[in-house]
C-alpha cells in the first residue's frame, strides 16, 4: 500500500493483459442468460463468507482453508484430488467431477467477513453477489448469519450452500429453495445423543438446562428435552443466560442446590467454553447426587472452540456432524474421511474441523450438481440437488431431501478426552447413531412454520 | 438461605473485576478526566501477559516417541518443555503449574511500562483535547492492541488453569458455620476475591498515606493551584497512569483461570466498566469500587430463576436498569463529585 | 438558492453532484483489472453509504450542535427497521408507509428516551443512553424474540398477510419498491472496461439523503441551530437568563432519533432484514466515531466519516492473500513473498487493525477531523496560487 505508485503500474500491466481474457461480471444484468451472475468466461466465481473478524474468526479461518483446498480439487490444481476419488453416486458411480473446473470453467473465488452479524454477513454476501459476480454464497458459523444470508440468496437468485448452522430454523421455519445445508440439526442432536445418554447414564436422570437466550438456543433445549423426556429422564429446570454472558457462576450454582444429576449447557462457542469451565470449576464434575454421579452434556461439540475450555471437556458427552478420526475407527463406510484429512494435513499440517469438513463438501456438492445439471441456473442446480443420494464424503450415504433441503447422515456422538495427547485429539468417538434415528417427518412441530417457495434464478 | 449466600458468593466474585476494572479507569477516566477506551484492552493484555509467560515457561523442542505415528502416518513427536531440563520434571512442571500465579510478577513491570508509554507517548497530548477526540484515539488504539493479540495468539479462548493446589471447589460453607455441603465454592474464585480485595486497599492505602498520594489527590480536586505550588504534578499523573494500567492488567492476570482469556474480553467489558464508574460518580474511587460489588451482586441475584420467572428478561438488562435508575435518583451517581464531566 | 448563503448553497451543490456521479466517482478502476478491488461503485455500498451519511447527519445535529454525546443511537436506527420491516409484512412492499412508519416510530422512541436522560448532561447523560440502547438490544435479541426475530433477525415470509399488495410473486417474497421501481433493480453501461451501476435505491436514498442534509443546513443556520450552540458553550450561563434550555435539548434530540430511524428505515427498504445487532453498543459508537473522524460540528464532515469506516469495512475486508499475490505477481518470487507477508496483516481478516490505525492517525494530525483534513488541502493549493502569503508558510500538524 505504501509503494501505490508501483503497484499501480503493476497492476495496471497485468490488468490491461487479463482484462481481454476475463469475463465482466455481469450482475442482474444477465437477461440472455436468464440467471443471476450467470458465467460468460472461462472462469465462475464462489463467494466464501466466513467470519473473519470476533469471537468465531478461528472457526471461519479453518473453513476457509477447507474452502481454498476445494477449489485446488476442483481445478485440479491440488496436490492430490481428495474426495473426488471417494464421492460416489447411490447406483455407485464415481462423481462426474474430474477435477478440470466446473462445466469447463475454472473455479475462482472471492472472500468477505460475516463478523458473526447477521447485518454485516448480508452486507459482505450483497458485495460478492452485485460487485465480484459471485454464482454461489457458502459458509457462515452461526444459524443467524445463515439465516439471513440464505434469504438474501434467495431473494438474488443465487445458491446458498450453508456453513456451520445447527439452528432447526435453518431447515424449518427459516428454510428457502435456493439454500442447502450438509451440517446436521438441533433435532438429530437431541435424536442421537437421547438413547446414547440413556445407555450411559440410564434412565431416570433429572436433567437441568442452561441456554442460551437466543434461537439456536431455543431449538436445541427443545430437541435435547422432548428427546430425553421420551426416554424417561425428567427436566428439573431451564434456565435461560444472554449471550453477552462471561462469568456464568450464578447461573450454575442454583444446580447445585437443585436435586438435578445432569446438566446440559445449550451453549455454543464462547459460551461453552465459559459455562462449562465454570461448571467444573464448581466441581459439577465430582459431585454425586442421589447416589448417581452427576454428569454434563453439551449438545453441540466444537473442536476447535473446545480448545478453549482446555482439560474441562473431559468427559463430557456431545453430538458432532463429523469427526476426522471416522473412518480410522469406524471403518470404510466412511470412506472420503482420510481422503480429505490427508490432503487437508498435508497442506496445512493439522487435521480438520467439522466446520471445515462441512464446508468442502458443500463445495464439492455444489459443483457436483452444477456439473449434472449442466448448468449454473440455481433452479438446475436446487433440482439436481433435490432428493439426491451420495457417498463417499466422510459421512456415510447420505440423502438431500427435496421437502426442506437438509442433508440426512449418520451423527456422531462424541465425548471429551482424559488425556488427549495434542489439542486436535480432545475427543473420542462414543458411538453412531444412524441415519434412521435421526431421519423425522418434514411436517415435524420442531420445524413448522416455514415454507420453501419456489426456487429463484434472478434476473 | 444459602442460595441467597452463594449468590452473594458470585456477586463478590464478579464485583471483585469489575470494581478492579473500574478502580483503575477511575484513576485515569475519573480524576485525570480522560476518556480511556482502551482501559478493556489493559485488561485483556493483562490476561495475556499471563498467557504469555505460560507460554514462555512451557517453550519446548519435539522429541520423536519411539514406536507411534501421527495421523499422517510421520513419526508422533512430543514436546518436552526446555524447563524441564533446566529444573528436573517435577521442578519444571511445578513451575509451569504455578505460571498464573508467577504471572503477577511478570506483569506489574509489563502493565506500569505500558501504561507509562501510552500516557507518555499518546495521552498526554490529549489532555486539553476534546473528549470526542480522546474517544477516537483511545478507541483507535484499543482495536490495534486487539488485533496485535488475535494476530499472534488467535482469536479462540485460550485455557490457562489455576494451580492444581486451588483447581476445584471445597464446603466453604462449613468454614463459616453452615451445615456442611451447602455452601461449596471454587477456591481460586476466593483467591479471586482475596486478591483483588488486597489490591484494592493497597490503592487506597496509597493515596491515603503516601505523600506521593496526598499530592495526587490535591492535584485531583484543583491541578493548577498544585501546578501553581511548584509540585510537578504532570510526573505524577504519569505514574498514576502507570499505576491504573498496572491495576486492570493484574485484575486480568488473575481472572484468567475463571475464564479463558480471549482477544476482545476486554471489548467486553469495556462499556460495563464505564457503567459501573460512573454509577460509582465521577470522580470517586470509593464510589467505583462500591458501584463495582453493588451491580456484581445485583446481576447475580437477577440470574436466579425464581428471579426470571416473575420478570422474564431481567437477567438480560438488570445492570443498565440499575444504572438508569440510580442516575435518575442521584444526579451524580453513588459518590460523584461536582462539575467532574458533567459538561 | 433555497434560503441558503451562498457558500452553504454552493456546498449543497458538490455534494448533490457527487451524489449523482458517485456510480462514475466509486468506479474509477475498469473491470477486470486488479485495482477494480478498489472499486465501491456496486449498490450495496453505495445504498450504504448515504444511508451511514443521514445517520451521520442527524447525530451531528445533537453531538455537533449541542454537545450532548449520545451512546445509544444506534438504538432508534434499529427501531426504525424493525418498523419498516413490520409494515412491508403487514401492509405492502411499498417503501413510502415502511419509510414514515420508522421515522414516527423512531421519534416517540427517542421522545421517551430523551425526556428521561437529558436530566442529566455529561457523561451521565451519555450513560443514560447507552444503557438504554442496550437494554433494547438485549430485549430484542433475547425475550422479544417473537416482534424481533431476535437472534437471526426479522425478516420477510411467504405467509405475510401484507394486505395492501400481493403476499408473494411467483412463489417467492415480493421486493421492496417505489410504486413499481424495484429499490434492488439497477442497468449498467460499460464504457470500455468500466462499467457503471445505477441503482433505483441508491439514487432514492441518495435524493431522501440530499433532502436530509438541505434539512440540517437549514437547521444549523437557524435561531434554533444558534440556541443549540448556545447550550453547547455554556448551558449554565443560559439557564441563568432565565431560559429552559431543556426543549431545546429535546427537540434536537428526536430530530436525531428521527433521522436515525429515517436511515433504519431506508436500510430495511434496500434490504429487508432487520437484525438486534444494529442496536448493539458497538453499533451506537460507529456512528459516534464516524462524526469525530469526520469533524464535528461540520455539516459535510459526518458523511465523509460514515463513507470512509463503511468502505474499510467493505473493501479492505474483503482483500484475501490471493489478490495480494496477483498483485505483486511482477515482483521476483522472492521480494513478492515479502511484499505480501508485510501487507497481508493489515488486510482482510485484519481489516480491524486497519480502522484502528486509521483512528489513531486521524486524529493525532487532523484534530478537526477529516474535514479539517480537506481544508488543509485546499489552503496548500491556495498557497500555491499567492506564495507570498507569509501567514501559511508552514502547517504544523497539530498534536
């Protein structure tokens, strides 16, 4: 920025040689086509728009590496080709991926900062769709920033390919036609972690709930309770906590004059990791109550945000969509988890995150459609995508059903390490709940409310 | 009843940060008259100094574990600490188990430099600046301090554990005369209590029985009549600076193990802090620290549930309900002095 | 022109014209090219700039004119949306009732508010709307959820009664617009490799931002405009007069809010979503830092400050590593990477430490702000035309 003079005339070289070759993006403008931002050149943009900036920026770092080493894949530019080699189709076939672009073109993309505001995630995704020419939005940490950008989406006529969202609302009450979402719900959390928890801890627990004072929060408490409740457990309490909480002592010593023998902290990020070191911190962990030991459970594990919480985790039971230890443990049915934890640690030299995992497959989604569809229309890509069956991508078969576009798969039911041996390894995998277990009816109370509407491609 | 003691617990534990916090940003804010929005960022680079010396005392070089690979399938490497060679293992680890505490010492010289340069270096222009102008800069500044931190330590909470000697909780509640199991409390969140209740009566001990304090005090309530006296009121000022910085860093330091430290608590508990002084009144040390455990003990108590049942939401917005009504029934706050800020 | 002097005429003038040629003005660089980046020609930004520019504005008639530092404004920004977007749900997709709607409401919010914390001044009073602000962005985010939408915002449904227009086009949420003119729709021109946009909101907002501005000249050369700067240099001396000056306060205090709500309003119109965070503290203080940054007190100052903190947030955040590296693509491997290494803290993810610098820099040389900034321009250029002035021969920065 200093040398502005240099650059200048850098730039305006280079400028000057790509500006013959580059398509101009063509923002609602593109009537000929009949779609949003549809790609005239030999390039087609994505638009990543992850938190880089507050709380979540390590979160939406992680996923924009996750991001950057798809599009190596997809172009083929990668040291190898991940899960192009594993993702197949339910007849078995191998995806119609090659890594050479998308339908020809090659895959470009731009970056933006939702800062974990619903209003500035808009402002950033508003940017890449009207000034970059971005042809699909992904990413996000928060079912508020998806929420609102997956409207946004589908007000512009382009596709939304959801980040990290657990919210139900996402899929439900919220859900829109242009948008997708690969991660898991509040409701398969409660339907996994339910006979789990009853397994473990058996069946006749008083639980008592700490959550956090927002949607996301609402969803999972309702989940985790009508699915606990139907297997005999009692809820002792609930509690609601704002989210601009730190020091969570006075919500959690009432737990310890209750008779309740669990705790379950509806929280995520920073509240977790500040709700659930001051639970420990009040010995929650080596109470007994009623001759039972009292335990914790965290609906929703995060990783990287369990790193925080440090040796706390220990023990704590959770839910998690994916884990980069399935397939070494569990077997090939979750074939493409290596895949893409060796091509991931090799460039990067750690192991993924959840967020990340979700986020490369939603790309390789994506791309995938477009390719079958043989076009970048979003109404092309929501058909090709509508009630599609595929493998191979870390989580088992898994279908995107067509009614509200959520993914079905396997959850994974993890809990804290005693002992991890480095800060990638904090939790082991419990068990599996299958798909069925958490499959529910698309008219299902917890996500009434909604409706998808019609696809939209734009102008 | 011990409900209502354990909360009173919290709210002197929570009181104990915040009246800290605001001890020092009415050093600074309340008598020298500057609006100091990095105060926050003193806290968190406090909390960091303590991250910063774990860190530095846990530095170590890979050692390859015979036999074991790691994910990628390379040799697993494990990392033993350099001071462990220097001190033997257990000497080493106990070190290392003690670097919150340790901390203290490592961050007084720190925070005092750092407040001494920033009132040196930037502030003192200020002074007979506008308040608008003191905003933007001290603002400016807090958001660089921040972002220097979440460049080098990134911006997830960092866990930085109490020394195993005070991990846990034991039945406080039988020391004062309870039946035992009713009142159970962390130990560091007494430590928590202790500390800041000894470096609280350390600054009043200070500016009560020192010469030193007695000018600064005088140059409080008139500075150019102090000026006009030929006592070099502008060091002094100085060295308070240092000593509010040194007062929100150590306040830092010792809130770690409560809560992780992460880049932008002090953002977090910047606009609290500013609530609890002027609730406190301009002016007026007293009156943060008291302001500090009386909206501690009061947003405890709004957390209970019995509370939130018969008012949805109070825990929510209790502190600023407090603040609105105390600033409507005292023009001044709890103890503000006249004229201090009011234009 | 209008009742106005002719110097606050001709300002009139530049700004109406860099309005209306800010699509040419913010596009300088040609598509394609690497510096396009720099771009800010696209309407998103555009619709944000003026909108930030009347919110601006009408914190200035307050903080400028009478010197009382609201910390709580962004509070009837976010009513004022929140009421917008109430009516494109219940009554039509018709900007001018949504619009209305937001003013009124954000007026009897801030009357309220007023009335209560201008009993007290200084630092008092600026506590006294922080806290309330707060208190409405925790409500609203938490307990209110089912008016706000809390966590992820109120926004539009298919099942909207909006009883005046039709509830859906096509299966999908009808847009906001202007009896027709859809606020999103735009047509571009390309002139060689530029390529400009004119966006139907933006020159609505954009004219709604010129009548608000018409408005605070106006405002700022009235008696009332005197009697505000009165209060501000010695309240105490005019209340011995034996004048309340407490009215005066108040007024310019909802005409604020009012303006405040005006910009919620327009923000929910060219995107209608109306999300807690605008209410949050750090919201409330942008503005104040936009007004100081600008110049306080100046009437163009405001809009200069809110364009510059919303084209940071814009276009230095969205600067990844890999423009860099096409940047300095022309450098030899080795001094590229170093180029980069040293540029890309202060872009993107560290878009935040740009600002701070900014800040910092601002205001140790600029003490009037970015205003004062121009003017220093302008007396250098018009040192150059008379050298022989000896009065200008330096400019010392100031500190």
């Amino acid at each position: 920025m200093s040398k502005g003079n240099l650059t200048r005339r850098g730039v305006l070289k280079t400028g000057a040689v790509a500006g013959a070759g580059l398509a101009l993006p063509t923002y609602l403008s593109a009537q000929d086509s009949g779609f949003t931002n549809a790609p005239s050149g030999a390039t087609v943009t994505l638009g990543f728009n992850v938190p880089q900036s507050g709380p979540y920026a390590d979160e939406g770092a992680d996923e924009l590496r996750a991001y950057e080493l798809a599009v190596d894949h997809l172009n083929g530019t990668g040291a190898d080709n991940g899960m192009l080699e594993t993702f197949k189709y339910a007849d078995g076939s191998g995806t119609v991926l090659k890594g050479s672009g998308v339908l020809g073109k090659k895959v470009e993309f731009v970056t933006g900062d939702t800062q974990t505001k619903s209003d500035a995630a808009r402002a950033s995704a508003k940017s890449m769709i009207e000034k970059d020419g971005a042809i699909m939005i992904t990413g996000g940490s928060s079912s508020g920033v998806a929420v609102a950008v997956q409207a946004l989406c589908q007000e512009a006529g382009v596709i939304f390919m959801a980040g990290l969202t657990h919210a139900n609302d996402t899929t439900g009450k919220d859900k829109r036609a242009n948008g997708f979402r690969h991660f898991f719900n509040s409701y398969m959390s409660g339907a996994a972690l339910a006979p789990i928890l009853a397994a473990q801890y058996g069946s006749d627990r008083k639980a008592y709930h700490l959550t956090a004072d927002y949607n996301w929060g609402y969803t999972t408490e309702e989940a985790i309770r009508s699915s606990t409740e139907a297997m005999g457990w009692e809820t002792v309490g609930t509690v609601l906590t704002p989210l601009t909480q730190t020091d969570f002592s006075s919500y959690i010593t009432p737990v310890l004059q209750s008779d309740a023998d669990v705790l379950v902290l509806n929280h995520y990020g920073g509240n977790m990791v500040n709700s659930l070191t001051n639970a420990v911190q009040f010995g929650l962990r080596d109470r007994m109550v009623n001759g039972k030991k009292f335990e914790i459970v965290v609906p929703l594990y995060s990783e990287l945000m369990a790193r925080g919480a440090g040796s706390n985790i220990a023990g704590i039971l959770g839910s998690q969509n994916w884990d980069w230890k399935l397939e070494n443990q569990l077997g090939a049915k979750y074939s493409g988890t290596n895949a893409f934890v060796q091509s991931f640690g090799t460039k990067y030299g750690f192991p993924p995150s959840q967020a990340a995992h979700t986020c490369y497959v939603q790309t390789l989604l994506y791309a995938d459609a477009v390719e079958r569809a043989g076009s970048f229309a979003p109404c092309a890509v929501v058909d090709a995508l509508e009630g599609f069956s595929f493998d191979g991508m870390g989580n088992g078969p898994t279908l995107y059903r067509g009614e509200d576009h959520q993914c079905f798969k396997d959850v994974i039911v993890v809990r804290g390490k005693e002992n991890p041996e480095n800060e990638f390894d904090l939790v082991e995998i419990v068990e599996v709940t299958p798909v069925e277990q958490v499959t529910y009816a698309p008219d299902h109370p917890q996500f009434a409310g909604g409706a998808l509407g019609s696809c939209n491609n734009g102008a | 009843m011990d409900a209502i003691i354990l909360q009173i617990l919290n709210g002197l534990d929570k009181g104990s940060a915040y009246a800290l916090i605001a001890l020092g940003l009415t050093l600074i804010f309340g008598t020298l008259g500057v609006v100091n929005f990095a105060h926050g960022a003193l806290f968190m680079i406090g909390a960091f100094c303590a991250v910063t010396l774990s860190r530095l005392l846990s530095l170590s070089h890979e050692v390859a574990v015979p036999g074991s690979v790691d994910f990628l399938g390379n040799p697993q490497m494990r990392d033993v600490p350099y001071i462990y060679e220097i001190f033997g293992e257990s000497l080493g680890a106990g070190i290392i188990d003690w670097a919150v505490p340790l901390s203290i010492l490592f961050a007084i010289p720190v925070m005092i430099a750092i407040g001494v340069i920033m009132e040196r270096g930037l502030i003192k222009h200020f002074y007979k600046r506008p308040h608008a102008d003191q905003i933007l800069v001290t603002f400016g500044l807090a958001i660089v301090l921040q972002e220097i931190i979440k460049y080098y330590y990134g911006a997830n909470p960092i866990p930085t554990p109490a020394p195993s000697a005070f991990i846990g909780s034991f039945d406080f509640g039988a020391l004062i005369g309870f039946e035992a199991g009713q009142i159970i409390y962390p130990y560091w969140r007494l430590v928590y209590f202790a500390f800041a209740a000894v470096i609280i009566g350390a600054v009043f001990a200070f500016l009560q029985f020192t010469t030193f304090g007695m000018v600064v005090r005088a140059g409080m309530a008139d500075r150019e009549t102090v000026g006009l006296l030929g006592i070099n009121i502008d060091k002094r000022f100085t060295i308070m600076f240092g000593l509010a910085a040194a007062v929100a860093g150590l306040a830092g330091v010792m809130y770690t193990p409560i809560n992780s430290p992460n880049y932008h608590m002090g953002m977090d508990f910047l606009v609290l802090s500013f609530v609890v002084v002027v609730v406190g009144g301009m002016g007026s040390l007293p009156g943060a620290v008291l302001a500090g455990f009386l909206l501690g003990i009061l947003e405890s108590f709004a957390s209970m549930r019995e509370v939130i049942a018969i008012i949805p939401g109070i825990n929510q917005v209790i502190i600023y309900l407090v603040a609105i009504i105390i600033l409507l029934t005292r023009p001044r706050g709890l103890m503000g002095r006249k004229g201090v800020m009011e234009d | 022109m209008f009742g106005l002097d002719k110097k606050d005429a001709s300002l009139l003038l530049i700004v109406a014209v860099l309005v209306a040629f800010a699509p040419f003005f913010l596009n300088p660089f040609p598509e394609g090219s690497a510096m396009a980046q720099f771009n800010a020609g696209y309407p998103d930004l555009m619709q944000r700039f003026v909108i930030f520019g009347i919110f601006a504005i009408g914190f200035n008639i307050l903080f400028g004119l009478t010197g009382y530092l609201s910390f709580g404004h962004a509070a009837f920004l976010g009513v004022g949306s929140y009421a917008a977007v109430w009516m494109f749900k219940l009554l039509s997709m018709n900007v001018i009732p949504a619009i209305i709607l937001a003013v009124i409401v954000a007026g009897i919010f801030a009357l309220i508010i007023g009335y209560v914390s201008l009993r007290r001044s200084g630092i008092y009073f600026s506590i006294l709307t922080l806290a309330f602000a707060q208190m409405s962005f925790a409500l609203a985010y938490s307990v209110l959820t089912p008016i706000t939408g809390g966590e992820t915002g109120l926004q539009l449904a298919l099942n909207d009664p909006r009883i005046l227009s039709a509830a859906t086009t096509g299966g999908n949420i009808p847009v906001p617009a202007l009896f027709g003119f859809e606020m999103r729709s735009s047509t571009q021109w390309a002139v060689g490799d530029w390529l400009f946009t004119f966006n139907v909101g933006y020159y609505f907002a954009a004219i709604i931002m010129l009548c608000s501005f018409y408005l605070s000249i106006r405002i700022f050369r009235s008696p009332f405009g005197m009697m505000l700067r009165a209060i501000k240099s010695n309240q105490q001396r005019l209340n011995y007069t034996g004048l309340n000056s407490r009215p005066y306060t108040l007024a310019a205090f909802v005409i604020s809010g009012m303006y405040a709500g005006l910009a919620g309003g327009l923000m929910a119109s060219m995107d209608p979503l109306a999300g807690a965070e605008r209410m949050f503290w750090t919201a409330s203080g942008e503005v104040v830092l936009m007004t100081i940054l600008g110049g306080v007190g100046t009437l163009i100052g405001p809009v200069l400050g809110a364009g510059l903190i919303k084209y940071m947030e814009n276009i230095i955040s969205k600067i990844n590593s890999d423009i860099l590296h096409t940047w300095f693509a022309f450098l030899p491997d080795g001094l590229e990477d170093v180029v980069v290494t040293l540029i890309y803290p202060f872009i993107g993810k560290g878009w935040h430490l740009t600002l701070g610098i900014v800040f910092m820099l601002v205001v140790i040389f600029l003490p009037g702000g970015l205003v004062e900034g121009g003017q220093r321009v302008s007396r250098l250029f018009g040192r150059k035309k008379k050298a022989h002035d000896p009065k200008n021969a330096t400019t010392e920065p100031a500190e």
